[in-house]
C-alpha cells in the first residue's frame, strides 16, 4: 500500500507573448485506497460542461499512475474538447511519465496510487486562429511537472506562506489591498 495518501500541488505557467496558452493545474496524489482514489472514481461519470477523461500520451497508451483530468472552465465547443483531448492531454500525459522516469513520482507502486488533475485551458485558445499549440503544449507540460513536483515535496511549506506573507499578494488584488 501507498504511503501517499493525499498530496496537493499547483503551478502557474504563462503563455508567450499575444497567447492564452497559460497554464493553471491543479494536481492531487493519493492512495486508491484512500479519498484520493474516492474522489477519483467518484469522477468516472461526465458532467455537462466539464469533460472527464483518463490522461492518456496517444491511443492505447494510458499513463501511471492513473490520472483523470477536467476542466476549470466550462467546455463550449468541439475545438475546445479537440485541445483539451489533444495538445493538452499530451502534454500533462508527457509530464506525468518524465515526473516517473525523474523519480519525482515513485516508479514502485504506482498502480497503488491514482492522481486528479484540474486544467485551465482558456476558452480564447479554441477560438484563436493563431493559436501557438507548441506554446499551449510547453506550458501545459512545464505547469503539470512543477505542480507534481509541488505536491510530492509539500511545496509551498507553512513556514514559506508565513515567510511572505506580507511581500506575496494574489495578482487579482494588484492595486485592490495594499500591504
């Protein structure tokens, strides 16, 4: 058995200039035999608006541990499941394994953990007939590494979010709360 039992990271990626290719995932790692693996077959029925899919690299090639990804932002268009079931997919895909082959994500034992993925992808992307999929990829890919990373050293520690506390402020408040 797992002694992972539920761990939780995020990262932030920015596009390149004059994208939306930003990147914003939420990961969580556990156990199957815990709430993690609770959460995730919870997650085996689809919702309107918010596709569920197993994270797969291509056809037939299914990445450990079993990951499940869905969207932070409300599907609209087929362009939009085509990115996310695509460019995006393949890159957290990507990530997933070189987090396995870096050793950031225990080789052993992987079938006894299950992980849960959140994506931003901005609608704008689908709409975008110069969107950059290579950008889209990079920062999907670099965002997903980081956030898992995250989560297996239990970044960002307590001490780090007292630490800056007052130096740290969420980007949305720019100008909102001073310090």
């Amino acid at each position: 058995m797992s002694e992972i039992w539920f761990r939780t990271g995020e990262a932030t990626v920015l596009a390149a200039e004059g994208q939306a290719t930003d990147a914003m995932p939420e990961v969580l790692i556990g156990s199957v035999r815990g709430p993690a693996g609770q959460a995730f077959a919870s997650m085996m029925g689809q919702v309107v608006g918010h596709t569920r899919m197993f994270v797969v690299r291509d056809l037939n090639q299914m990445v450990r541990p079993a990951t499940m990804m869905t969207t932070k932002a409300t599907i609209h268009t087929a362009e939009y499941v085509e990115l996310l079931g695509g460019v995006v997919q393949g890159a957290i895909g990507d990530a997933i394994l070189d987090c396995v082959i870096e050793g950031v994500l225990p080789k052993d034992g992987l079938d006894d953990l299950c992980m849960i993925v959140m994506v931003w992808l901005d609608p704008r992307c689908a709409e975008d007939p110069n969107l950059d999929k290579a950008d889209l990829y990079r920062t999907n890919y670099e965002a997903t590494k980081i956030a898992i990373g995250r989560a297996m050293r239990g970044e960002p520690t307590v001490d780090e979010l007292i630490a800056n506390r007052k130096t740290v402020k969420h980007y949305a408040l720019d100008g909102v709360v001073e310090y």
